[in-house]
C-alpha cells in the first residue's frame, strides 16, 4: 500500500472517530430498517407467486398413501380394480354426487354361493344428502340410501362415516332403491372444508388428486365421459 493510500485510510480513521456515537447509531438503525424491508418485500414476492394459479400443479404426483387402508383389498374374494378416472367411471352411466354422510344401519343378507354354500352377507347402509349431482342423471330423492359391503365391525369396503363429505361414483340398484360405488374405495374423494380432495383409494390416478381443488376433478369427469361416449358411438 503506497504512503498516499495510508494517509488516506488514516485520514478516514479519523474522520469516523470524530463522527458522534449518535449519528453513527441512526446510520445503523436506518440499514437495518432498509434491510428487513427488502427482506420482507422479498418474502411477498414468493408468497404471491406460490398463490398464483398457474404456479400450482394441477395433480399431486407423489400422494402419501402409506396411512391408506382400502378394505376392499382385503376382501375374500377377487374384485376388478380400475386404473383410470375413465374405468372408475363405470361405462359412463355412473351418477356423481357431491354428499353428505348421515345415520348409518346395518343389514344382513342371506345368500348362496355358485357351489350351493349358503352365507350371510352384512351390509351398512348409510343415508347421503346429495349436495350436488356433478354427473348422470341426479337422484329423484335428496337424501339416497348408499350400499357399502360389510359392517362398521368387519368392512369388506373402506366406509364412510357420518359427517363426511364425499364425490361418490355410483350406480343405481333399482331393485332395492339404493346406491353403490361402482369401484368400492376407488369411486370416492372425501372433500374439505376448502374444497381440497382426499381419495379413499391409494391407487395413483385417484390419489393424484389429493390436496387438489374439487374443481379439477369434476373437469377430468366431464371430460373422462365425453371420451367413454366417443367410444360407445364408434
């Protein structure tokens, strides 16, 4: 460093020390202020980005399902699962229905299997208030009787419980006046206070949409039975 640039920093020096405490202390304040406003503008900016619709993903590909239980799996007896919405949708003569869970019965049926083997078949029947038909032709009643295989006790399918709000896909047992999913666990999403999904189900086209808005589902129905009525016509 030359003589010239130590004179300089020496000169420096002494122009700080001369600088009362007070001053230099609201020099200090006055940086700090500057820097968490920055800070906090900066946190605004990602704040306002996270909340921008276009910056959410339209399918939660990596659902945690390990909490999942799906009683149909464990059934004694085989069951044909679906692996797409279009399959869940049962042929596209399904009914869907935004509901509401009520009071709960179990009956029991008697029954005989192909060999002549004669058994008892539990089933709860649970009273739904349909909040909305998203699908199909809407029910002639607002509250339907929805069929689900077993009891509370011993649940050959996952069930729901009173208070609950579900999508349900169901079909129609005209015989009996009542209602069953057309897939079990795998045609039902539980719906939250802010309208974001939970499937029932842990298979992925069904759990892609859990803490997805219910809006995203109801358009992939739409357009899942606009692709099964293409189909039927060819």
């Amino acid at each position: 460093m030359s003589a010239t640039q130590d004179k300089q920093l020496i000169q420096g020096y002494y122009v700080i020390k001369r600088i009362p405490p007070v001053i230099i202390s609201c020099v200090i304040s006055v940086c700090i202020i500057v820097t968490t406003a920055v800070s906090a503008s900066c946190q605004r900016s990602q704040i306002a980005q996270t909340d921008d619709p276009a910056s959410i993903p339209r399918y939660n590909l990596n659902p945690d399902v390990s909490e999942k239980i799906v009683a149909s799996d464990y059934a004694p007896w085989d069951r044909m699962i679906p692996q797409t919405l279009d399959g869940a949708l049962g042929g596209g003569s399904a009914c869907v229905i935004i509901g509401e869970v009520g009071d709960s019965t179990v009956t029991t049926t008697g029954l005989t299997a192909a060999s002549g083997f004669a058994f008892k078949m539990a089933h709860t029947i649970a009273d739904v208030k349909v909040i909305e038909t998203i699908a199909g032709s809407p029910p002639s009643s607002d509250i339907i009787s929805y069929r689900q295989i077993g009891s509370p006790e011993v649940p050959w399918q996952t069930q729901v419980k009173k208070g609950d709000t579900c999508i349900l896909i169901l079909y129609y047992l005209e015989d009996i006046d009542q209602y069953m999913t057309t897939a079990q666990e795998e045609s039902i999403w539980y719906v939250d206070g802010k309208n974001k999904l939970t499937s029932m189900s842990d298979k992925l086209f069904a759990a892609k949409y859990d803490g997805i808005d219910l809006s995203v589902l109801v358009e992939d129905i739409h357009e899942a039975l606009i692709r099964i009525a293409n189909l039927n016509n060819n």
